[in-house]
C-alpha cells in the first residue's frame, strides 16, 4: 500500500508540473544553451549544468519542460531515465519562475548527439594495437526513490578493457545482491549492464555500495574489484510531523510584547538539506481568536507574544493549531498539523479589596483571647497561592496593643481579636484602621504606570461595661527600707483600687510570698510590720531586693495579685571576713596571700587596711596588695609547724574585723602536700581521747602475750648449740633479726646472736633492730648499720617530703 500510494503521489506530481508547463509557455526567453553528449544516455546521468542566476535572481520554481529530464535547484540537468537520441539534435526548455516579484522566464538547452561505438565481445584471439583510456573505474551513479518502472530498470553498466584480449564475464555483490535487500540488483555477464529489479524507499536504504567483478572462463581475474555506490535520489514521499502531537508552553500574564513563549520541532524523514525538509511553520488557528497574541517564525518554529495584554483573568489558557510544511512552505509540498497549549501562569497584578468599607464589633471590658469580629477580602488572582492569600494589618487605634489581626488560611478572611484587656472606664469606643496586601509582592502589569494603593476599611469596637474586682496597679510597687531596720517597724504596703470607685475601701489584704517571714501584712491597709531585723546580705536578697507577694480581694472574693518590693540600703553592719587558715609552702611561694571579703555592698567594703599586734610583728610582715588582698611573709625562716598570727582588717569606712589566722609553715610545693607533713597536735589528742578503757586492756594483753612468746622462744634457742649465729639470708647484713615479715620462709622470731666465735655473747656487736626482708632499699630502719663506709645512702637525696626530716636528724646524727 505505501508503494502504490508513493507512485501514485509521483504520477500526480508529474501531472501538475505538465500543468504549469502549459501556463508558461509564453515566457520571456532568456538565453540559448549548447551541450554535446552521447547518443546513448543512461538514467540519472549528468547532462550539464547552467547558471541559473543570469536569468533570474531568485527562483522559486525551476521546470523542465521536457519529462525526460530533471533540474535541480543549482542547475544542474540529469536524465530520468534510458535515453537514445534518435536524431543528432535535440532541444527542450527550462522555466524559471519567481513567485514573489511575478517574473518567468526561459532557457532553451539544445543537446548535440555524438556517435557511439557498438560493444562487441572480445576473444583472446584479438590484439589491440593502440592505447585508449581505461573503462575500468568507479562510475557515479543515482538511482530514482519510488521509480515507477518499468522493471527491471537499467542501472549503470561496467566494462573492462581486458575484454580487447579475453572473454570477459562479469559479476557484482554487495548490499542488493547477496545481502540484504536480497535480488535488487543483477548484471548481465557478458555485457555489464547492470539492472534494478523493483522501487527502493531512500528512508530505508539511501545507498548500496557494491563491487563489480572481471574474470575468464577459467577464473583468471585480470582486474581488480571496482566499487560501485548507487546513491538514492530523494523523492518527497513524507511528510513532516511534530515530535508531539500536544504541546504545553507556559507564559507569564502581563508579559512584554515579544516574549519567547517556547518552540515547536517537526521531523521530515526525506532528505536533510534539500528542499524536500525545508520546513515553513505557521498558525492556522488561535483559540480563542480575538485578540491575536501569538506569532510564529516561520523557519525556527519560536512562539512569541504580539501584544502585552495577556490577562489570565480574562482568559487563563490558549490554543494554537499549527501547520509545518516541507518544500519551503509551498502549496504543493507536504504538511502535517498539531496542537499547541498555552498557559498564562499568575502574576500578583491584582490588589485585594474588603467587602465593606466599615464593620462594627463589640466587647466586654477584660476579656482577653477572644475573636470579636471576621472580614472578608475579594480578590481575582490565582486562589490559595502568595498572589491571593492576604496578608492584614491593623494601621491606627491599636498603640495600646489591645488587639491582634490574622489570616484564616482557609477561608482568606480576617480574624480580629482582643489580647489585652480593655477598660471600659478608660476607654468606651476604639476605631481601627485596618490594611490589607498579598503575600506576594505587586506585579506591576506591562500596560500599567503605578501600582495601586493598599486597600483599608474601618472598624468600631464598642467596649461594653462589667462590674469587675479590684486592680492591682502597678503590678510592681517599690520601696526603700535601711540594712538592719529592726523588728516591729511599720512599713507602707501595697495597695490596690475598686476601678469602679477609684479607691480602695473594702479590700482586704494577704500575704502570699515573703521567703523568709520578714514582715507581718495589716488585713485593711496592706502595710508591713517587721518581724525580724531585715539583713540585706541575706540568702534570700537579690540584687538589694526583697520580693513580697500581696493579693487584695473584695467582698465577692474577686481578687487581683501585685508585688511588693522592699529595697534596701546599704548599711556598714559587717566587718570584712577572713578565711581561718593559710599555708605557707617553702618550695613554691614564701608568703602567703589572704584575700577578705566583705559582705557589705561595694560602698562599704573595700579598700581594705590590714594590721599586725606588736607580738605577731616580731615574726611576720603583711603588705597590702591593690587594697583587696595582702601578703603574709615571714621575717626569718621559721620551723615548719602550726603559728597563730592575730590580724586586724578595716573596711573603707574604718569597720575592723579581728581574726586569729591559723598559719602552718610547711617543706612543701603545694598545701596538699603540708597536710601529709605535719601532725596537728589537735588530731593526736583527739586520737587519745578516744582510746577506751577496753581498748588499752586489748593492748595490754597484747603486750603480755607477745613477751610471754619471746621468752619461750630465748629459751629455746639458748638450749641449742648452732655453729653461726645468722640466718640464711645474709645478704642484709644484719646482726639481729627481731621480726621477719618476707613472704615464703618460716623461721624462729627472735635469735640469740650477738656470739663471738666460742659461742659466747659480746657486746661490741651491733645489733639490728628490725629486719625489713629481702629488697628493702634501706636494708634496717634504723639509722645504724653494721656497714663500715657509707655506701649506698644515696637515695636519702630523693626521699618523699614525709621523709626528709627522719632523713636530715639521721645525718646530723
């Protein structure tokens, strides 16, 4: 069916072309053109090529008036099929049409036949006597798309040379003959005539690339395969169509004039670059179609606005019905059509505007949170997006703070509100100006000079009178009191007022919050009687305030809540404090630092003035440091123990604070250190005191009980005869072992040593007192030896601070 239809579409197009033909013989000649060719010309041959341009500037239309030839747009002439010239001459006529400007015109071609030698087959028998050129070569050649026959066609033919010497047969392969699409093509062998069997579709195959054989009967092949390329001729046999069939561009209202909308593509499956795929677009219809907004270039296919009065509030959505159409957009080429959406997308270029110029509403005095009036808006733009939704503002009559405007998000209205309490005794009426604009800001529209004005209404808040319970005004109500103001002083209190008598007659006054029970609240009149002596250096002063809470109730138990703040004076009552020890420590500081602190207010504390009696003089010095804090030094080295040093410390205004500072003079680097070092005497006879009458009994027949097992075991021993006098372990070197407490070895306590060599006691022998076991550094703890030199006592040098004044008595000794 696709064949039919394309032969049929070529049979039609022929008819036309006769058809002008008749309309335009009677045109203007041009010129006059000679060709000389062969007497046979095969299809698709190249006859000449005339300049077209010397005849007429710009063609549109280029005819033949003869059907067996063919012009293209650049002149160039090409045979439509098998041509023989019957006689030497023959002429037709190319038309040259200008659409635009009117103009026709003619050239007459005039071909010249030339003689053509018969081919004959040739044997090997036969020589050829002269050199001609060879006919063994590449030939271009083009094929018809959708030819009409008849079938088979000649195509091309190929010749050998060597056929002046031999019997040639020839043979072709390739795309067409043995490969798909099979049986295209076939040659005749013995002449080379190549013929083509049926119609080809150019979109399918638009070349066949083929290779032409020479051999002998034998099978010798005195040539090399010659390629052949059988390009197809485009025939415009398809029509153009959009990529889609529906298309959605989308624009913003108010847009400028030539605004780029978008663009539409269209697909011709004929030939690029030729005439059959020049595409012209164009619109066929607007929907709606009054005004024209839209136009389209006709070559690129872009879509712009004609006019800036796109309006989505009048019409949201257009519809364009477009054309594309090959051959340049002339009436015989092919076309196709589609459809085109365009949507206005929102602008902001509507203003919103109340329903009613003014409102009415109405409201009992203190009520708070609650709605009193709503208000709604119209407005054109889109709905639910930033370009309607309203945004409200109340302009005037709200400075007080009395009231609050919002958006329903639902509905869009606006929802007045009451926040704070409202007096109707202070106010009986309120107007409000209110204001409304969109979340989104204006869009001033292109035909626009000035955006509009925000739209306003009024509103009247009538305040409706209720009988209401006492005020508390101020909430906060201050007063001064002085630092140690005694108990049983009056105090003014806190009070509030009837707003609707303006005084307070009839109220009764309780305390709810006083932290530290200072005061005592008069039931009538909400004044203060001191129950303690008031202290501002008090945990529970803040800042020289004290907080009292005072509720104040009429007759109807109505009540309101103020607070009463008692601020207090500074008053010089305490003496500058004064930590009870400090440390001195040799190896890091020689002084100590004190720091007082004066729990009065800064008016009364420092500079601070710091004192020693004469008998403190004699072993220390103080020097003030900045008037905060002072230095403590020695006046010579002193023993490291416990020393009172009694010190007197002023305040700025003379207030003498008089401490007994427990000082402790230590070897030390840091008082940590010092705590380790030195006994407090205190620890030692609280350690005695708390020895019971049970516990020295315990020691006591502890004692006795290790006296009665020493002497059982001197007994013992002195019974044996032992040939040396040490223990196994020799290597401490000691004389006696009175107490053995390495691990693994079970030996008597006690020995009897001390022997000379017949066993006999001397006194010139030392004797150790305690053995301490194997791997003691110091061997015995006491601070004699057997040992004749000193050796090994080095690490007396790296003693703990704990043990360096065992260690210094030791070397003295």
């Amino acid at each position: 069916m696709a064949v039919a239809s394309a032969a049929a579409g070529s049979i039609f197009r022929k008819q036309l072309l006769f058809s002008l033909l008749v309309l335009i013989l009677f045109c203007d000649a041009c010129q006059k053109i000679s060709l000389q060719v062969p007497s046979h010309l095969q299809a698709e041959t190249l006859v000449g090529k005339v300049n077209l341009k010397e005849c007429l500037q710009s063609a549109s239309l280029v005819l033949s008036s003869d059907p067996d030839f063919r012009i293209l747009e650049d002149g160039s002439i090409y045979t439509t099929h098998d041509l023989i010239l019957s006689s030497e001459r023959k002429s037709f006529s190319i038309f040259v049409l200008d659409s635009q400007r009117k103009e026709q015109k003619e050239i007459e071609i005039v071909l010249a036949a030339g003689g053509n030698k018969t081919p004959k087959k040739r044997h090997t028998k036969d020589t050829v006597l002269k050199r001609s050129k060879r006919r063994w070569a590449p030939i271009p050649c083009s094929l018809m798309e959708n030819s009409l026959g008849p079938f088979p066609q000649h195509v091309q033919q190929v010749q050998s040379d060597a056929a002046q010497n031999y019997t040639i047969f020839y043979s072709i392969s390739g795309p067409g003959v043995d490969k798909e699409p099979f049986n295209l093509f076939f040659i005749d062998k013995d002449t080379g005539d190549i013929f083509c069997t049926r119609s080809i579709d150019r979109e399918q195959y638009d070349q066949f690339p083929l290779y032409a054989y020479a051999t002998t009967a034998d099978g010798y092949a005195p040539e090399y395969p010659l390629p052949l390329v059988f390009k197809v001729e485009d025939d415009n046999d398809n029509a153009p169509y959009f990529e889609n069939k529906v298309t959605v561009f989308n624009v913003p209202e108010n847009c400028r004039s030539g605004t780029s909308v978008g663009q539409v593509t269209a697909i011709d499956l004929d030939e690029p670059d030729t005439l059959h795929t020049r595409l012209k677009y164009k619109i066929l219809q607007q929907i709606p179609d009054h005004p024209k907004h839209f136009s389209i270039h006709p070559d690129t296919g872009v879509i712009t606005t004609t006019t800036p009065l796109l309006d989505r509030e009048k019409c949201d959505t257009y519809t364009l019905v477009m054309e594309v159409r090959d051959m340049g957009g002339q009436p015989f080429g092919l076309f196709n059509t589609g459809t085109i959406t365009i949507s206005l997308e929102d602008e902001n270029d509507n203003a919103p505007y109340f329903a009613e110029t003014s409102y009415f509403a109405e409201v009992e005095e203190n009520r708070i949170d609650v709605e009193i009036l709503r208000m709604a808006i119209h407005d054109q733009d889109l709905p639910n997006t930033p370009h309607s939704q309203a945004v409200y503002t109340i302009l005037q009559g709200n400075e007080n703070g009395h009231f609050k405007i919002s958006t329903d998000p639902k509905t869009n209205e606006a929802v007045l509100c009451v926040v704070k309490p409202l007096n109707y005794e202070v106010n009986r009426q309120i107007v409000l100006q209110i204001g409304v604009l969109n979340e989104a800001q204006f869009s001033k529209a292109a035909n626009s000079q000035t955006p509009p004005t925000m739209c306003t209404t009024t509103v009247t808040v009538k305040v409706k009178d209720s009988d209401e319970g006492p005020e508390c005004q101020p909430p906060v109500k201050v007063i001064q009191s002085k630092d140690g103001l005694p108990a049983g002083k009056e105090l003014l209190g806190y009070k509030a007022s009837d707003p609707e008598t303006r005084n307070g007659e009839g109220l009764r006054y309780k305390k709810i919050g006083d932290d530290d029970g200072w005061f005592d609240i008069n039931e009538y009149t909400g004044d203060l009687k001191t129950l303690k002596v008031l202290d501002r250096e008090s945990k529970f002063v803040k800042n020289d305030q004290y907080n009292v809470s005072v509720v104040a109730m009429d007759a109807d138990g109505r009540s309101c809540t103020g607070t009463l703040v008692v601020l207090l004076e500074d008053d010089n009552d305490h003496p500058p404090q004064l930590e009870k020890e400090a440390t001195i420590c040799r190896h890091n500081k020689e002084y100590a630092v004190l720091e007082p602190v004066d729990p009065d207010g800064p008016e009364n504390g420092p500079p601070f003035q710091f004192f020693l009696d004469n008998s403190a003089s004699k072993l220390w010095t103080i020097e003030t440091k900045d008037g905060k804090t002072a230095i403590l030094r020695e006046r010579q080295n002193l023993d490291y123990n416990y020393y009172t040093v009694p010190i007197e410390i002023k305040d700025r205004h003379g207030l003498v604070g008089k401490h007994m500072l427990s000082v402790r003079v230590c070897d030390c680097t840091t008082p940590s250190d010092c705590r380790m070092n030195i006994v407090d005497e205190r620890d030692v006879k609280l350690s005695n005191v708390i020895l019971g009458k049970w516990a020295i009994l315990a020691m006591v027949l502890g004692s006795a009980l290790l006296l009665c097992i020493l002497f059982t075991c001197f007994c013992v021993t002195a019974k044996k005869t032992v040939k040396k006098c040490f223990p196994e372990d020799v290597a401490q070197q000691n004389l006696i072992v009175s107490n053995t407490e390495g691990p693994g070895e079970e030996v008597m306590k006690v020995y009897l040593c001390g022997q000379d060599e017949e066993h006999k006691h001397s006194e010139d022998y030392v004797r150790s007192y305690n053995y301490e076991g194997k791997g003691s550094m110091a061997g015995s703890v006491g601070c004699c030896s057997d040992r004749q030199e000193e050796e090994g006592l080095e690490f007396l040098d790296h003693l703990e601070p704990k043990f360096r004044t065992l260690a210094k008595t030791c070397i003295k000794n």
